[in-house]
C-alpha cells in the first residue's frame, strides 16, 4: 500500500500569532492544561510538536518570564515583542563566499560591452554564474535595454528646446506657480509606417507532444509582404458641445493601389485582386492630405479652428507655407488658417504621438490577427486601429509630455529615460477615462508630475480631491527604468 506524506503547512506569521493566542486562551489557573498542543495544533491543522516548540520559543523571548512559574493570559499578550512571530531573518543561512558590496563595485568598473549576459559578466569578473544570478534574482542588478537613438548637432538640440518650451502653457511661464504644458486638443500628428506581413522571431506558445508550427520561408528578407500607411492622430476628449465622446482617431490610410492578377499562378488566378506599394512622393502625400485627411479632419475634429497637422521633415512631406493647402483649407474649413502645417524639429522621432508609442503599439496589436496576404494586412491594420482603446491613446499623449519635460531637463538632447508615471493606475483610480482626460486638460507635467486641472466639474469631494493628489505626489516620486547589460542597483 503507497502512503502519500502530509502537505507541510507554511507557518507564517499570521498561523504563528494564532496558534500561540489560542494555547494563551486555553491557560487555566495560571497553568496549561495537558492536551492543550494537541487540541490547538488539530483545531490548526499542524502536529502538536510544532505548537509546543512555537510555545516555548515564544515563552523564552517574553522578557522577564522565568521558567515554571505561573502563567498570566493578559501579560503574556501584552509582553510578546513583535519579532517573536517573524519569519525572516537578516541573518539567516550561511555567509556568502563573496562580498557582495566589492562585487557590485567591481562590475560598476567594467566596460558594458563585456556584461552583456549573466555569462559574460560572470567570466569578466571571475566568479560563478550562479553568483550573478541570485544578484539579479536578489534585485542588486538589472538589465537595461540600449536603444538606438538619432545623432544630434548643437542645431537639433536648439530646435527640439524651443519646440519643447513652446508647448508650455503662456499663463504659467512668468507666473509664481510652476510651469504646465498645453492641452494640446487641437494638434493632429500625422506619420508614415511600414507594416510587415510578418516578422523574424515570432513567439508562440505550444505543448509538450505538439510539433512546432511550421517556418514562415520567404525568398530573402527584404520581400517580405509590407504595406505603408499613412496615421493621422489627435488626443481623445470629452466633447461637451455634442456631448459625444472623441476617441483621437482622424485615419489611418494604406498608400498605394488595388490592381488585379492577369496570369494564374500556384497562390492566385487570374482576376484576382491585389495590393501594388506606390512610392510616397510630394503629389500622392499631397492628394492624400486632400481626399483624406483634412476631410476626416472636419469631420471627426471637436473643433475647427487653429488646428495644427504636425509632420516630420520628410522630402516628401509639404513645406508648412504650401499655397495649395492653404487653398483646399479655405475650401473646406472657409478659412486658411483653420489648419496649419508645422513640420517638428529635425532627428526628433520621439516628438510624434506615432512614433513614440503607436506604431509599436498598433503593430503589436495587429500581429495577434495573423493576416496572410497584403489585403487582409490591410484589413486588419485598420479594424485595429478602429478597435484600439482611447484611454491607451490618451496614455501615449501625457508620455509624450512627459518625454518634452525630459528634453527640456537635457537641454534639447535626446538622452533621457522616461519616467514611469503610473498613468493606468490612476486611469483605473478615477474609474472614468474622459473625467480624468478632462481633467488633465490644462495640467500637463510638472516634473514629472500630472497636474489636475481645476476648470472642470469634479464628482469628487474637495477632501477626496486633496487626498488624491497627495498619494499622486507620493507615487510619482517613485519611478523605475524600462529595463542589454546589468546596472547595478545601489
């Protein structure tokens, strides 16, 4: 007959504070009683063995308690120091063969391209691999990811500083207070994105007597099926003229043309619809701002006026005088200046709510639908994009805010970590996405800080408010990096 052993019970300091108030409550005429451990350690579940070792442990650190003498209930729950129920030791097991104060020292002298992996550091500082290990596990080191990031002169530092300052709010630049950005409701940021088929490393989750999927095989990497689009974004809001909520999605536009199949092939026949790329030049980008943009601009935009269409300085993209898109403007908005072109500062990718967070965002999103040819890709990049969340959106706006608030900080360079704000946990907070946008409205950053703004009905009381904005103080102060070599952490 196989006999299975007993699941062993984690005494934790909860179990070791009931068990030792259960045998006090069990004292009778200043003694305990025979049969207390038992009946204490069935009522817990634990062998009565442990409840008297956990009994006389706990007796001997009572100060002033001298062996058999009588016992008083209420003394010795007033008595009990608070370590007595502990389960973690400072020193507990044994010495660490290596000192781990010299040991983060000496990685901090060694050149980042020779700690690479845990492998790598531990041959560069010659000591096991387990050892760097239980460093990281023991959250001494972490790893940092190093991203690729434009060359910048002293001309693109300027340009990026005065960008940067001049998005912050004119009211507060001279004022005692300190300074807050722009809403920043009335800029539509517009970028081009190649989006692949597929890509190289896909990850997929398989079990234990499942063969692997089969290998995506392409004729050379650089054919793999792609198509450019063209995003064009705003920053979600609350509209209270229409009551209706504005999600910040204007379009997003495939560049190029369907064309069909006039051979059969082994994938097609003839007849059967295609997708043909077009190089995006100054006429197509041109015709598509005219047919496309600007009509969702009128369309979907809160509002209508001092509208700003932010575009990097691509040769293809148009110079922010361009006579011909002053004319279409007046044609549809009945004004020219009700939108205007400003193209951002040179080498300045981070600037763009697109590039900064979107693409990544969206392109993650889409590869989840696996599509199989360029059509479907289509397809499904724009049933994403209309599925994706405003909240999120919203998100990647107060980043770029908080990205600027670091540019201004490194003096118009680009060499910043973006501090974690903690945006979803105050979204889930306020438990109402548009009140917290609408509330952000003429905050921006202080620091890295969201400000409140006052110009909007709260459904808070102005305690709660006061008791919000504190722990915002407190939990922004505490920020960590997007964390390839170890740091260490000291």
């Amino acid at each position: 007959m196989v006999t299975t052993r007993k699941k062993r019970v984690a005494m934790t300091e909860k179990l070791k504070k009931d068990v030792f108030t259960a045998c006090v409550v069990r004292v009778s005429r200043e003694i305990l009683p025979y049969g207390s451990f038992k009946a204490v350690g069935e009522t817990h579940k634990i062998h009565p063995r442990t409840v008297a070792n956990l009994w006389y442990s706990t007796l001997k650190q009572i100060p002033g308690y001298q062996p058999n003498t009588p016992l008083d209930p209420v003394s010795l729950l007033a008595n009990v120091p608070e370590t007595a129920f502990t389960t973690k030791f400072e020193n507990s097991g044994r010495n660490p063969k290596h000192d781990r104060d010299m040991l983060l020292q000496e990685i901090k002298n060694i050149d980042p391209t020779a700690r690479r992996t845990i492998r790598s550091l531990a041959g560069a500082v010659g000591i096991p691999v387990m050892t760097i290990w239980r460093m990281k596990q023991s959250k001494k080191l972490k790893v940092h990811t190093m991203a690729l990031k434009p060359k910048l002169n002293d001309d693109h530092r300027l340009n990026r500083l005065f960008h940067c300052i001049a998005k912050n709010d004119k009211n507060t630049i001279n004022s005692v207070a300190e300074m807050t950005f722009k809403s920043m409701y009335n800029e539509i940021h517009i970028d081009e994105k190649w989006f692949f088929l597929v890509r190289d490393g896909l990850r997929c989750i398989v079990t234990q007597d499942e063969p692997p999927p089969k290998a995506i095989s392409v004729s050379h990497k650089s054919h793999i099926t792609k198509v450019m689009f063209l995003s064009a974004l705003a920053r979600p809001r609350f509209n209270h003229t229409t009551r209706q909520e504005f999600d910040g999605l204007i379009g997003i536009y495939p560049v190029g043309e369907i064309d069909m199949y006039v051979r059969a092939s082994h994938g097609h026949q003839p007849g059967d619809l295609k997708w043909c790329n077009v190089n995006m030049d100054r006429d197509l980008y041109r015709d598509m701002l005219f047919n496309f943009v600007l009509p969702d601009v009128k369309k979907k935009m809160p509002i209508d006026n001092n509208i700003i269409l932010q575009q990097d300085g691509a040769k293809a993209h148009l110079p922010d005088d361009d006579p011909l898109f002053a004319a279409k403007v007046t044609e549809l908005f009945g004004d020219p200046t009700a939108v205007k072109l400003y193209t951002q500062p040179a080498q300045s990718p981070d600037l763009n709510v697109n590039d900064l967070g979107f693409f990544n965002s969206l392109q993650s999103r889409y590869y989840q639908t696996a599509p199989k040819d360029a059509l479907e890709l289509i397809e499904m990049v724009e049933e994403t994009y209309k599925n994706y969340p405003a909240k999120k959106l919203n998100r990647i706006w107060l980043t770029l805010q908080s990205v600027m608030n670091q540019v201004i900080n490194q003096r118009g360079d680009n060499d910043y970590t973006i501090p974690h704000m903690k945006k979803k946990f105050w979204n889930d907070k306020t438990n109402c996405h548009y009140r917290w946008i609408a509330r952000k409205e003429k905050g921006g950053l202080v620091g890295n800080e969201v400000r409140d703004s006052k110009d909007f009905p709260s459904m808070e009381t102005e305690e709660e408010e006061e008791e919000e904005e504190e722990e915002e103080e407190d939990n922004n102060n505490n920020h960590t990096n997007d964390t390839t070599i170890f740091l260490s952490l000291c």
